[in-house]
C-alpha cells in the first residue's frame, strides 16, 4: 500500500508547511546533526512533526554518493581497494582520526539545510584534506554504521509513514 504522508493521521485534516527543525544522533563512531529539516504539521492542532516529503530519506542518503565532495575516490587493485583524494589524486592514510563534514543542499523546499557528520576519516598527507572513505559494498561496515546513526537523525519524533 502507498505511503501518505498529506494529511494527519488523527484527525485527517490536510498537512501544511511546518516549521524546520533538527535532530541529532551519535554512536560510538559517528555524529549526525541535521539542521532545517522541512516538516509538515496539522492545521487542527493535532501533535507531531511530519516529514515534508517521502523521499526525504533517499535524499539524505544521496547525499553520500561517490560525487560527494566529501567521499574519497576509489581506485580497485587486484588485491586492495585504494582511497584517493579528489584535489590531488594522492593515495589516502588512516591516521585513526575523526573529521566534521557537512552537506548543505536544500530538499524539498527547505532554507536552511545542514548536515554536519563526525565520523572517522582518511587524510591526504599531501594536501591535508580530509575525506570519508569510498563505499566498497552495499555491506560496507563503516555506512551501514552511518546509516543507522542519520536514520537515527531523520526518524526521531518525526512521521514519516
């Protein structure tokens, strides 16, 4: 059955525009702090927070596709998957060390989207830039962790179904 996410649930009254909000999230390794998170809200008065469109989440998670300029580039080997830098096309190192990313498109109508993520990062020892690594699996440890932390972020006190 289809999701609808255009009237409120209580009281069936049609969503209008809501405030934006934000949310937060960590784990043991990652933070997710999303600020300007559109939302819808019942014109009646009825409580709760809706997102402001289904896709919401297949937009956030886009955002962490390999054209981000925050994720590495990856070069396959026979034997190893290579992380490079996007500046400099240098071969990454894991100084076991965290960085602070962030996203700032604009979905869905919203003005003031951010999306800082802290999470563990590669480092350039050329041009000191620091990059989250290349996905390498649908299964890959290090985003299946990140996406549970920005699901955390985007479901919390929100509707989405």
């Amino acid at each position: 059955m289809f999701n609808d996410i255009s009237k409120c649930k209580t009281c069936k009254s049609k969503l209008v525009a809501g405030p934006d909000v934000g949310r937060t999230a960590t784990s043991k390794e990652f933070t997710c702090e999303i600020s300007g998170i559109p939302t819808r809200i019942c014109p009646s008065g009825c409580s709760g927070y809706y997102w402001a469109d289904l896709d919401f989440g297949v937009f956030i998670l886009d955002l962490l596709g390999p054209e981000s300029e925050h994720i590495a580039k990856r070069r396959m080997s026979f034997f190893k998957t290579r992380h490079l830098c996007k500046r400099c096309n240098t071969e990454l190192v894991n100084n076991n060390q965290s960085a602070t990313f962030t996203f700032d498109n604009q979905p869905f109508g919203a003005t003031t989207f951010l999306m800082k993520i802290t999470a563990p990062a590669l480092s350039c020892p050329n041009c000191h830039s620091n990059y989250m690594p290349a996905q390498e699996s649908s299964a890959d440890p290090y985003y299946v962790d990140l996406a549970n932390v920005i699901s955390q972020t985007i479901t919390q006190n929100l509707i989405y179904d």
